[in-house]
C-alpha cells in the first residue's frame, strides 16, 4: 500500500505494514511472520494484543469512551489510580495523567517548579526525554531531536552519565568522577536554592541502553535530598516491569520524589502518568496544568489498569529477570567470540550490545549491517546510542526461551555473515 500521504518527517525501520499480532509477533497480509524485539520501542511489555487487555477495552468501548477530566471523574480513572498505588513506594499516593511520555516529563517539571518554587533541571548528557519544545531542551542523546528547532527552553543544565564503557572506567571510577562533576555543577551553574530537580533516566534508553551504577544512583538520592532538590525518575521506558522489577529505581531501593511513566502502561494505547506524594501534588497550582484527554479516555484507562494487572498476574517483572539474565549470558558467549561486540549490558529484558572497532572507536556501520541483516531475517531489532552503534534488545516480557533461541540464532547468522567467521571457543 502507498504510503505518499504519510509525512517524511517520522524515520521508519521497515516498511512492514502488519495487519495482526500475537504475542512476540507481527504478521504481515501475506501471513509473514516476524519476531518482533522492538516492542513498539518498549509500549508492547504484555505482547501484541494480549488477550485480557483485548477483552477490557472492548468491554469499556460498549459503556463508556470519555469522560473529560475537568468536567467528570471516570471510575476508571480512579481504580488506575489506586492500582498504581500498589505497585509504586508508599510515598507515591497521587497521580496526574497524560497521552505520552514526554507530556507526562513536562508535567513533572512543571509539578517541580511550582512545589518548590525554583527553576533550574539538571539532566544527564545522553539523556531522551522527548521531542516537544520542553523536553527537546533536556534531551541530549543525538543532535537530530533538536536540530534547527532553536531557541529551546532555558533552565536545563546537563551533567555527565555514569557511562563506563564511553569513559573507559570501571563503575566505580565513573560513579566517583560522575557525581564529582554533579557537585561542582551544583557549585558553578546551577546552586541548589535555583534548582528544582533532577531528571534521571535509571537506564539511558536512545542514549545507548547504559545502566547507571547502583551506587550512583543511591549517592544521587542523597545529594538531592540534602539540597532540597526533587529526585525525578524518568521511568518511561525502563517502567513497567521492563528491568526485572516494576520500576528500574527499585534496584537502588530508593523512593523518588516524581516517578514519570509511560509506555508500557497502556499495553498500546496512548497514557502517561506523573505519580508523587499527595503533599507535592498539593503544590502544583489548580488549573495551571491539565488537556482535554489526560485521564478522560475511559478505554484507554481500562487497557492500563488491565495491563497492571497481568502484569502481576502473570508475573511479567519477574519473567523480564529470568529471560534477561539469560540474555545477557547468550550474548556474552557471542561477545567471547565476536570482539567487535566492545560490551554487552543492561538490566532485565533492557539489553544493548554496542560494536566497537578495533581502535576502540564507535562501529556504527557493523551495527547497522547486523541490525539490517536480522531484519531480512524476520527478526526485529533497533539501533541506539549517540553514535548510532547499539543494538537494543526490547521483546515483550512474555517471551520465553523458545523466542531467545529464534532471536539469537538469526543475530549469531547476521554476525557470521557482516563480521565473518567467528574466534573460536577455547576448551
């Protein structure tokens, strides 16, 4: 089918244009199958077309669709509320709804700047946040998000990210040199009584798929604690079971001050949410903030609170931990035999594999080749990173070791044929 009437501006992988999926697949009209590890870049966590969240949505759609939030509160807005609840640390108690992650990020800032009546947001270098006006001025990973759409919003601040491998660190020398950098930016551009929060992503996503160490993230907490500034988490895609846990943060045992969500909450339909303690929300001055769909589509708050529930249900976090770890060890083999593979990371079923050249330098082109190759293939993988040299593995959390051993048989061919014959096993 022709696609001329679609704006050029959107980037495309494929030009697959699927009528139906199940599950880890996507099938095309002529009943092609394809495995797809993208996820809709980390939205499809319960798999296409999950049964249950099917099944909720058609029931809503028959008794309600709308009901706009500053006129009525629909019950279902309130029974997601409460289901988050369950799922979020008991300081987090009240939730503001959105369409999508970056109104949900702009929400939190807005939220921050009005609890605490200062100004500045520190974020981190490699960051993705968004492409609105707001969120383009705290996105750092690639130029392109900004590109010619100067000027942007003042009061962003950037500072560096624990990203060993780029630094050629161990984590806990990147951590140190890190969060020496976040005190003197605190000292030389933004002074804690004009900042009013930081924004971190616990995994950079189009920034590489970089875990942040452990320890960074628990010492960032206490710095911002100490100076009075909000800790934001931008679990927009590390959200949702994603990591291995519900949310990323939960690895550090630590409680956010703003949790902002997304993505996966809506099993594909369009919602946001930003959650934080009820006093916070308090702050944040009646009517100076809302839309016309944040919260009032009925159908789409019934596909949420359906999907936190299979999410427990069906123990989706905990499958994440379990295929991710296996993952991880698969990939490690491949990397012991293909040294183009500079490191391989990442936390539960949020995995990259980032291509280096022999002189240490960012091997985009491998990338890209292997990334095209799986595609011939039928297998679905995208690329990440600043230098575009990250292969990010995204499957929905319901894929079981059957999936890994399709996926992974087709990236160890695309491998054998852009990089050659692999390094043989010793022993």
């Amino acid at each position: 089918m022709p696609t001329d009437s679609l704006s050029p501006v959107w980037s495309h992988l494929t030009t697959l244009q699927p009528v139906r999926g199940e599950g880890a697949y996507l099938y095309d009209a002529d009943g092609q199958r394809y495995l797809d590890f993208t996820c809709g870049i980390g939205v499809i966590n319960t798999g296409h077309c999950h049964p249950r969240v099917v099944k909720a949505i058609q029931d809503q759609a028959a008794r309600l669709l709308f009901g706009q939030m500053n006129v009525v509160i629909t019950p279902q807005a309130v029974a997601l509320a409460d289901a988050l609840r369950e799922v979020t640390p008991p300081s987090i108690d009240t939730f503001f709804f959105a369409n999508s992650g970056a109104e949900a990020t702009e929400a939190a800032v807005k939220l921050a700047r009005h609890a605490t009546g200062k100004t500045n947001i520190v974020v981190f270098q490699g960051s993705f946040h968004g492409r609105t006006a707001q969120t383009m001025a705290m996105t750092t990973s690639k130029t392109v998000y900004r590109h010619k759409y100067h000027p942007l919003p003042s009061g962003i601040v950037v500072a560096p990210f624990p990203y060993a491998h780029y630094y050629g660190m161990t984590e806990d020398e990147v951590s140190a040199f890190c969060l020496h950098q976040f005190e003197t930016l605190l000292k030389s551009q933004a002074a804690p009584e004009d900042t009013a929060a930081v924004i971190i992503e616990p995994v950079l996503g189009e920034g590489g798929y970089v875990p942040a160490p452990i320890g960074f993230l628990r010492r960032l907490r206490e710095l911002c604690a100490q100076h009075g500034i909000l800790f934001v988490a931008d679990e927009v895609q590390t959200g949702f079971g994603r990591t291995g846990k519900f949310f990323c943060f939960e690895h550090a045992n630590l409680e956010p001050d703003i949790i902002i969500m997304a993505k996966g909450l809506g099993s594909g339909l369009p919602i946001s949410a930003v959650g934080a303690p009820h006093a916070l929300m308090q702050k944040w001055v009646t009517g100076s903030h809302g839309g016309t769909y944040g919260g009032g589509s009925a159908v789409v708050l019934a596909a949420a609170l359906e999907t936190v529930r299979v999410m427990q249900d069906e123990h989706l976090p905990e499958n994440a931990a379990q295929m991710g770890a296996l993952l991880m060890a698969r990939l490690h083999d491949l990397q012991t035999r293909y040294p183009v593979i500079g490191e391989v990371r990442g936390r539960g079923l949020m995995v990259g594999v980032e291509f280096t050249a022999p002189d240490g330098q960012p091997d985009k082109a491998t990338c890209k080749a292997v990334a095209a190759h799986c595609l011939q293939h039928r297998l679905l993988l995208l690329t990440c990173g600043t230098y575009e040299n990250v292969i990010r593995w995204i499957p929905p959390l319901i894929i079981t070791e059957a999936h890994l051993d399709e996926a992974l048989a087709v990236f160890e061919a695309a491998l054998q044929a852009v990089v050659g014959t692999p390094t043989p096993l010793h022993g």
